[in-house]
C-alpha cells in the first residue's frame, strides 16, 4: 500500500503552476496547486490523464471549452486535448493527477486531432516526464462531479 498526503510544501513549480510527484504508483500521479489567480500554461500530449479536483473552485479550458470545477470533479482527458487549469477562487486550487499512455487512445485521437507535437512545440516523447496539468471541453473529455449513488438493497 501506497498512502500519499498533500503537502504544499513538497510542490515545485511546473506547467506554470506547483506539483509533485506521488513516488513508487503503478500509474504515474501527482499533487497540483494552482494559487487564487493563477493558471497552468498550456499543455498537449499523448497520454490519457484523469484529475480529482479535491479542494477549491476554477475553470479547465480544453480546445478553447471552459468548464466550471469544483471539489469532487472528476476531469478526463484523451491524448492531444489542449489543457489548461485557472483557479478562480480565493483559495488554492489543488487536484491530484493520474496519467497513462494507452496507444490505442493515443493513435485514434492523433488521426481526430493531428496529433503528435506537444502544446510548446516539442514532440510529446521528448518532453520532460514531468506532471502535467489539464483540463476538458472536447466532445472527447468530460468533466463530472461525483455524486454518490445507490443502488436498490445496499444500505449505506
């Protein structure tokens, strides 16, 4: 088991905005805060990626979208969505993030999207291995608070 805590002060700057790693997961994952005004520079790449915003309330713009987020939204991003996070809140925005290649994903949205080159330009496999930051508009990516549901005869 792999427990992990938010520590602000464990965060460096990246993206345009403060991450750190969560060390030895299967899926690679980190700790993101953005200040009250600030926002992530953009970013575009090959892999999936999923946020839990946990804390604090914004905006995620992909492909020109904007969607509202606020503690318990979930955001899923398919490869190549152009991605950025703005907390439009008087506290921290602060989300933890899991990302993955999946080839096949990755394949079928560069022939949607002309993928293959990074927001900055760079080619997705020469980027740095370095948390990013995201964000959903897209047909492709959603964004969803979660709810608790149940289902008939559990009790809980």
């Amino acid at each position: 088991m792999i427990i992990s805590a938010y520590e602000a002060a464990d965060l460096d700057g990246a993206l345009g905005i403060e991450m750190g790693s969560i060390d030895r997961t299967a899926t690679p994952a980190a700790w993101a805060r953005v200040a009250p005004g600030g926002r992530s520079d953009p970013d575009r790449h090959d892999e999936c990626e999923i946020w839990v915003i946990v804390q604090g309330v914004g905006d995620v713009v992909v492909d020109a979208g904007r969607h509202r987020v606020t503690a318990g939204t979930v955001v899923a991003y398919e490869p190549f969505e152009t991605h950025v996070v703005e907390n439009t809140g008087d506290t921290d925005l602060v989300f933890v993030t899991f990302y993955w290649r999946d080839a096949g994903r990755a394949q079928a949205a560069a022939g949607r999207r002309g993928g293959g080159a990074s927001a900055n330009g760079r080619s997705s496999s020469s980027r740095p291995r370095r948390p990013r930051t995201g964000t959903c508009t897209s047909a492709t990516c959603q964004a969803r608070t979660w709810e608790p549901t149940r289902t008939s005869g559990t009790s809980g």
